[in-house]
C-alpha cells in the first residue's frame, strides 16, 4: 500500500506530464503550499530557469497579512506574482497545480493570478 507522499509525488509528475504537451514553450505558474506559506513561481523548463517567483515569507507581503496559510495570502501572491510577471515580460503561462486540487488556496492564488494579468 502506498503512502501519502508517494501519492502526492504521483499526482504532481502526473499533472507535469499533461502540461508539457500542452505548454507549447510556455513557462509554467508552478504552486507550493505548506501549512504555514504558500509559494508561486514562474519557471521556463527550456531553459531551467526560475523567472519570477513570490511567496507569503517576503517582508512586503509578511506584514501585510494575518497569517500565510489562508485564502487572503493566497490572492495576494497571486497578485504579486503576476505584476512581477508582466514587469518581465511573460503574459501567457500554463498553470501547474502541483499534486494539489483545485479548490481553496490554489484557485484563490490562480483567480488572482488572472485577476492580475497573467492568461492561462
């Protein structure tokens, strides 16, 4: 019987495979949650390069917020990343929910994301 980590390592490399088909060169918006932080970044797999990223630990979103791990912290990285995003020039991404569902703190980071300019 397989445990949970292997699970969720299953789901994710099964959720980055669907995306590589379809990414046609685009870079992915990649999500990492922890129970205390929520973390995006938007990497270009041709080039193994992270372009942007944003997360709940900088100190201008820190103070800005009650706590990391909730649906609030989540829009406003959604936010901060896709502003970061257009200030590099990336408009069109593909998004990567990782082994997570899209409920919660992923769709709230992805609302913002697409909210903020980002089109995916």
């Amino acid at each position: 019987m397989a445990n949970s980590t292997n699970a969720y390592e299953r789901r994710r490399d099964r959720v980055r495979r669907s995306i590589k088909k379809v990414a046609n060169g685009r870079p992915r918006l990649s999500v990492f949650r922890s129970s205390k932080q929520i973390y995006a970044q938007i990497i270009d797999d041709g080039k193994g390069l992270t372009l942007v990223s944003a997360s709940t630990i900088e100190s201008d979103l820190k103070g800005s917020l009650k706590t990391g791990a909730d649906v609030a912290a989540a829009a406003a990285v959604g936010k901060l990343v896709a502003e970061r995003a257009l200030a590099a020039g990336v408009k069109q991404v593909v998004f990567d929910r990782g082994g997570y569902m899209y409920h919660g703190r992923v769709k709230a980071l992805a609302d913002a994301a697409r909210d903020g300019g980002l089109e995916f």
